[in-house]
C-alpha cells in the first residue's frame, strides 16, 4: 500500500467511525477557533494555507473534512472546513500529507476525495491547494469506506 492509500485509508477509518458526523456537524455549525497541530512541536512552526477545489458549485455550505499527516506517520489529525474557504494552520516545520473529502451530510454521499504532499518551513505561510475530484467505486473500495458491518459508508 502506497503512502496515499495508506494515509486515505486512516481518514476513511477514522470516518467509519462516529468521527465523520462530528466533524460534519463542526463545519456546519459556523466559525470557530482556528485549527491547532495538536502535538507539540520540534521544531519552529510556520503556517499552512489549505484550500480545496472541487466541482461543486454548492448554494449551500457544504462541508470538507480535511486531514494531515506528518510524512512517516501512520495517523494523522483531521479538521472540519467548508468548501471555499480557507484553513490556516499553525503546524510545526517540516513534511505532511494532507487528504480532503468533501461530503454531502444530507445524501449521505462522497462529492470529492483528493490529496497533495505539503512542506511546511518554519515561520512562513506555506499555500497548499488540494483538488478534490469524484471518487470512483475502485478507490472507494481501495481506501475502505465501509462500515463496520460492510456496507458502504458512502453513495456514489
């Protein structure tokens, strides 16, 4: 398994679980604090600008779940945005992974999965732009969306 499956495998795990819900609702509740890494850092930290672009032309809020990990880790620390807008993250310097998947909470559906590779340098603002595009039922299958009974998390 490639380092992107494997890191869309921990987000796909991690929203088979009770955690997609909550950080739906997070997203659609309005603004709140910024996101914060929560590990300490080990080195300086700098600023990372996320965006991601899909498709959708959404009338309405449509929430992101977002995900990044530190290059080698088998975990990562998701965060709940919206489409079009921009999260701005204090992560320590150094090499992430980030994964979006955009959701629509009302259709029980996957609009868009989409991932890039991100370096953070201490004490700037580093942009990072994920392309969110239409998940397949191959990568749907690849990645796990599942529930713990089998069924699939998502439509299609």
């Amino acid at each position: 398994m490639d380092p992107h499956t494997g890191a869309l495998a921990w987000l796909a795990q991690g929203a088979a679980s009770n955690l997609l819900d909550r950080l739906v609702d997070r997203a659609l509740d309005g603004p709140t604090a910024p996101p914060t890494w929560p590990r300490p850092a080990k080195t300086p930290a700098g600023t990372v600008e996320i965006s991601v672009r899909h498709h959708l032309a959404a009338k309405a809020r449509t929430p992101v779940i977002l995900t990044l990990q530190e290059d080698g880790s088998r975990t990562g620390t998701a965060f709940p945005v919206v489409l079009g807008h921009t999260a701005r993250i204090a992560l320590p310097g150094g090499h992430y992974f980030g994964a979006a998947m955009v959701v629509d909470p009302a259709r029980r559906t996957l609009q868009g999965i989409g991932w890039c590779r991100l370096t953070v340098t201490a004490r700037r603002t580093s942009p990072c732009l994920i392309p969110a595009n239409r998940p397949s039922a191959p990568v749907i299958l690849q990645l796990g969306l599942r529930k713990a009974d089998g069924t699939p998390l998502f439509r299609l």
